[in-house]
C-alpha cells in the first residue's frame, strides 16, 4: 500500500469582515504592529501564475497547537486580506510521513470535528480586524463564512508516474466528501471525478464543492491560492445577495406599512436610497466578477473555471442580477408613483387657482344680469 512522503491538509476558514479595505494601509499597520508583536510576519503572494487586480496582504500568524483524542495537532496559520472586504485564514496541517489514504481521511475526520477550531478562527479573524479598522471604510460582521478543505501531496513513498492511476488504487472520491467509502455509489465517484484535471502526467486536481484533492510534486501553491480566490468571491456573491435581501425586504415592509403621503419625504428617501444602494452594490458586485478576468496562466484558468462552477458561481451572478433588477425597478416605481401623485395635485391647484381667477368675472355676469 502507498503511502504519503510529504504533504499538508489546508483547511481554509472565510470571512466578510467589512466594505473596501485599503491594503497599503493595512500593511503599514501591520508593519508596525511587527515591532512589538513579533508573530506577525508580512509575506509576498507569487503572482507568476495567479495574477489578480490588487493582490491581497498575506500575513504569517504564528502556530495554533492543540490536542484532540490524544492526538497533538499544530497548524500554521496565515491570513490573506483582500481589498473588497474579506478575510481567509489557512491552516495548514502537515501530513505524518507514511500515512495512507485511509489514514488520511482519518485525520481529516478530527480535524473537520473539532468544533473549538472554528470559535478560534473566528476569534483570530475578529482580532485582525480590529488591528487593520483604521484601514477599512466601514467593519461587518457578518455570521455566514465559507469553509473548505484541501489536500495537498508532494510526494508518495512510490510516485505514480500518471498520478490519475491513484484513483483506481484509492478512493479518493471518499476522502474528498468525507464518506465511508464502501456506502457511495459508482455514479457519485463519476462525478466527482468527471472534475479531475491534470496539467502534467504526474500532477492532478480534483475539486468539489468543499474539498479538494491536489497532487504537485513541485509544491507549488499556485492552485490552492486560485482555489482560495474563488473561495472569497463566493462569500462575497452570498454577502451581497443576503444585503440585497435584507434591502428588498426592508422597502417592501416600509411600503406597506403606510400609505403613500405626498407631503412626507419619506417614499422619496426611500426611492434614493433604493437607488444609492444599487449602484453601490452594483459597482462592487462588477468589481468582484471582474476580478477573474485576470487570472493569466492558461491552466489556472482552467482550474479557476472548474472552481467557480463547483461553487455554483453563475446561480449566485444570476440571484444578485435578478435583486439588483428588482430594486432599480422598485426605485422606478417609488419616483413614478411620488411624480404622478403629485403631477395630480398639481393640477387640482392649477384648476383651483383657474376657479379663483374666474370668481371676479363670474360675479360681475351676476351682477350684469341681476339689473
């Protein structure tokens, strides 16, 4: 049976931590919190492959050591800020050399239990705001995060030659969604597999919807940064979907609530602010999505690709679109309903006003005919 020579479970926890975040300062912040926290270590992204607009502060936070089922655990923790408003942190789990496959799912399956691991992430990510506020425009906390778990190989005790053939010595399908691998039935592994792209012969990615499996005898992490780029797009298309359903929700409550009055401001505000909200929202959505036009290398498009369609990508565009085209139209309505409204009461006045002018020749015929 093979087994791993080298390797690590990167387990990424995801975060919308506030509106656009001014990455120059926030580095300068952390620069100097370096000189009286010495754990706090500034890294540079590789960008020979992966090439986004504003490339995102990566910065080293120390060991998280922990023990569970007698088992000692001691990620390395790194956190990347991206300039529209998210956070991820990794943890990365080396692999024991000489574990299987079965092992590895194994300690996967502890890793992925152990509930204190996401209050500690969680926590961690609150601290790092607060340290990076003054660069921020404004701080959300918001209770939705995405997770994710990537298994990264290196090296096998016997490398394959076309790592593909692991999948017909190992389950790999099992592993990828933590299943006992004698339940899942032969369509399942299909499709998970059906996703398996290889670059070389001795390389492969599979991705899924909240794992991968990666073999790279290079160690390049070109891969899972492309992975964990999609992963903050992801979070962002669900912060803003839920932003736009609380807004919808929020008009159509106002509106019900009293009828329109053309002498308060109030179905006016609300109208601009229907209409503020939507290009603030539109422009940052569009900022967001045109992020991946950049990404360069022609595999890591692939691999970007394959990504967002596991993460279902074009349903949350499509549900943000339709939301976004709900509340231009409800704006519409709102200002056309107001205009037409008091475009009546205009010309009540005017009819009013006509009357009051007529009052004096209409009088003065009364009196012509009463002699």
């Amino acid at each position: 049976m093979n087994t791993i020579k080298k390797g690590r479970i990167l387990v990424y926890r995801v975060y919308d931590i506030g509106e656009e975040i001014d990455l120059e300062k926030a580095e300068k912040i952390l620069q100097q919190e370096t000189t009286a926290r010495a754990k706090f270590r500034l890294k540079k992204i590789n960008q020979s492959a992966v090439v986004v607009s504003n490339d995102p502060l990566s910065v080293a936070l120390g060991n998280y050591s922990y023990q569970d089922q007698g088992i000692e655990f001691n990620p390395e923790i790194t956190a990347k800020i991206w300039e529209f408003g998210t956070l991820s942190l990794t943890f990365d789990f080396p692999i024991p050399v000489g574990t299987t496959i079965d092992g590895l799912r194994a300690i996967s399956d502890k890793i992925q239990n152990y509930d204190i691991l996401d209050i500690y992430a969680r926590g961690k990510a609150r601290e790092l705001t607060q340290q990076i506020k003054p660069a921020m425009a404004k701080i959300n906390e918001w209770e939705v995060n995405e997770d994710y778990i990537l298994y990264f190989i290196e090296s096998f005790d016997n490398d394959y030659a076309d790592a593909s053939l692991i999948l017909q010595e190992e389950d790999i399908a099992a592993l990828i969604i933590n299943e006992e691998k004698d339940l899942l039935a032969t369509q399942i592994r299909e499709r998970i597999y059906s996703s398996t792209l290889q670059y070389y012969k001795n390389d492969m990615a599979i991705i899924d919807w909240n794992s991968a499996f990666i073999i790279e005898p290079t160690g390049s992490l070109d891969i899972p940064d492309v992975i964990e780029f999609a992963l903050n797009q992801l979070l962002e298309m669900r912060y803003y979907d839920d932003l736009l359903d609380k807004k919808l929700r929020e008009i159509y409550s106002a509106v019900e609530l009293k009828e329109m009055n053309i002498f308060s401001s109030r179905y006016t505000d609300l109208a601009l602010e229907a209409g503020q909200k939507y290009i603030e929202i539109a422009e940052i959505v569009e900022s967001v999505e045109n992020s991946l036009k950049v990404i360069g290398d022609l595999y890591h498009s692939t691999v970007f690709r394959m990504a967002s369609n596991k993460f279902r990508f074009s349903d949350w565009q499509s549900s943000i679109d339709n939301k976004l085209d709900n509340l231009a139209e409800l704006c519409k309505l709102l200002l056309d309903n107001i205009n037409s409204k008091r475009s009546h009461l205009m010309e009540l006045v005017i009819i009013a006003l006509i009357s009051i002018e007529l009052i004096p020749f209409i009088k003065q015929l009364a009196d012509y005919f009463n002699h």
